[in-house]
C-alpha cells in the first residue's frame, strides 16, 4: 500500500517549514510567502499526488474546500458543445485539485434550475459556464455576497460577476481578409446572447453572411448559397464538417475546442496561446483574496 503524502513531506522536498506549507495549501492569507516558493509547493503537492484531509481542513479554516461547476442539462447539447465543455472542466478541475479543491459538478435543469443541493454544500467559489441570460440572476441570487461567481463562455452588463471568454476579436481580425463581399462566418450557437452579440459585432458582415449553428442541419442554409466563397468558423468540429463539404475555396477555423488536429492541413487554423481554464482558476484566486473585487473596473478577461 502507498504511503499516502503528507505536508512533511512536501515541506522536505521544498526545503521549507511545515508551517509555510500549511499556509500556502490552506490559503492562509496573512503570511508573506514568496510567489516562488508558493508556486513550488503547489506543484510538489501535484506532483506527490498531495490529497489534503478536507475535515480538518474545513474545521481550521471554516471552509468547505468546494468549488462548484454549473452547465446546463440539456438533451439537445451538440457534441462539439459537450466536448469544450468538458475538455476545459477537466483541465479546471485539476488545477483545483492541486491547490487542495475538491470539484462539485452540478447540471442545471435549463426549465426548472433547482440549486438548493448545491447551495447546502456552503461552495467557496462558483464557475458557471455558458449562463442563459433569462435565468441567470435567479441562480445567481443563491450565492452569498463574498462567494465568487465567475461566469465562463458568457457575458453579462455586471460588474458584480467576473467573465471569461475567448478574445474572438482578435481572432477574427487574423481571420478576416481585406475583401468581405465572398465571406460568411459560421459559428457555434451560444445560451449567453450578449457572448452572441459580441463575436458579432467583430466582424463588419451582414446579418444574412452569418450563421449560428446549433446542430448539423443548421449548416444547410451557409453551404447552399454559392455567393460566399470563403467561410470562418469558430469550433473545429463545426469547421471538420465544413471543410468535408468541400463548398468552400479558402476555410480558416478558430479553434475553441483545443483539437486543431482534426482539420486538413489546407485549412487555416487560429489557435488561443492561452488556457481558459488557468486564466480562469487564476481570477478565483485572485477574487478569494481581495474582498472588494466588486468594486474592479475589469469585469471581462479576454483568453488571447
């Protein structure tokens, strides 16, 4: 049987007291510790397979040690959808796991979205991913002042709530050429309207050369027009159809998904450098240590 890791023994390979790595594990705020050094500890706590005692913990610190993960429940959800979701929730959930969170999934009911189970659990900090606009402040209300809610893959006109999307902006300047009369943009549909409106106003097209695609047969109106020649698509399982179609001359896809490989290699792909689930537990982080984070001006951080 493996002899399960202790505090001592991270403290040891550290070359630091069990003390400053009590602190750093339980997120003792008080004590100036070097970023260094704290870094160092989370990743030997990865590294050693640290699994902290979350009872203790709870009874020390008065916290929980949960962090909860809100997604819709839905018959519906594309498998591309379902894919980004859960890539970017298992990179989250590691990252939680190495700094001594324990992760509670939970699906909403998109009719009926009952959270009384989850708010019993007492969470430290939310993630609520692809927020519909009409319930989210019903669900939102449930949350103490002090928790952090973090919105992801949606927007909302709140400074209340933090935000994390992909910089499309950006994404598309890279994808747009100089002529538009031949280009359409093909993109995932999204629950969060104001995410909807913002990758639209990115890009100067018409409303008739964009299409938001929710299933499959929702790609038939973009492929059966023969006046655009070139198509930008945002999410590569969306773009692996597209491109099979062979409809257009020139396709550039901007990846969401983290799976360019599946796209030929005559397609143009437009790929974020940075982690969406990092940028994400790095502002829980910063939230959980800076109670006045309502009163930020930044309430949107763009994944370049």
């Amino acid at each position: 049987m493996l002899k399960k890791t202790t505090m001592k023994d991270i403290a040891i390979r550290a070359n630091v007291s069990v003390a400053t790595v009590s602190y750093v594990l339980n997120r003792v705020d008080n004590q100036t510790i070097p970023e260094k050094t704290r870094r160092q500890i989370l990743e030997l706590a990865e590294e050693l397979h640290y699994i902290p005692n979350l009872a203790a913990r709870s009874l020390a610190n008065q916290k929980t040690g949960l962090v909860g993960v809100l997604v819709h429940r839905s018959k519906q959800l594309p498998y591309w959808k379902l894919h980004a979701q859960l890539a970017f929730i298992h990179t989250l959930e590691q990252r939680l796991t190495a700094a001594g969170y324990h992760t509670l999934l939970y699906s909403l009911d998109t009719d009926n979205p009952s959270l009384d189970i989850i708010v019993e659990r007492k969470l430290e900090a939310v993630f609520f991913i692809d927020a519909q606009d009409a319930s989210f402040y019903s669900i939102s209300r449930h949350f103490v002042e002090g928790i952090p809610l973090i919105l992801i893959d949606s927007m909302i006109e709140d400074k209340l709530f933090k935000q994390v999307v992909f910089n499309y902006r950006s994404a598309l300047e890279k994808a747009l050429p100089d002529d538009l009369s031949q280009v359409c943009l093909i993109m995932e549909g999204f629950n969060n309207s104001l995410l909807t409106r913002y990758i639209r106003s990115c890009v100067p097209l018409s409303d008739d050369a964009v299409f938001e695609i929710r299933e499959l047969q929702d790609l038939l109106p973009a492929m059966d027009q023969q006046r655009f020649k070139q198509a930008i698509v945002i999410n590569e399982f969306i773009g692996s159809y597209v491109e099979k179609s062979g409809v257009f001359g020139h396709l550039s896809v901007i990846c969401t998904c983290n799976a360019p490989q599946m796209l030929g290699e005559r397609v143009d792909k437009i790929l974020f450098q940075g982690d969406k689930a990092e940028v994400a537990f790095e502002l829980m982080q910063e939230l959980l240590y800076h109670s006045d984070y309502s009163e930020q001006e930044n309430n949107c951080y763009y994944v370049d």
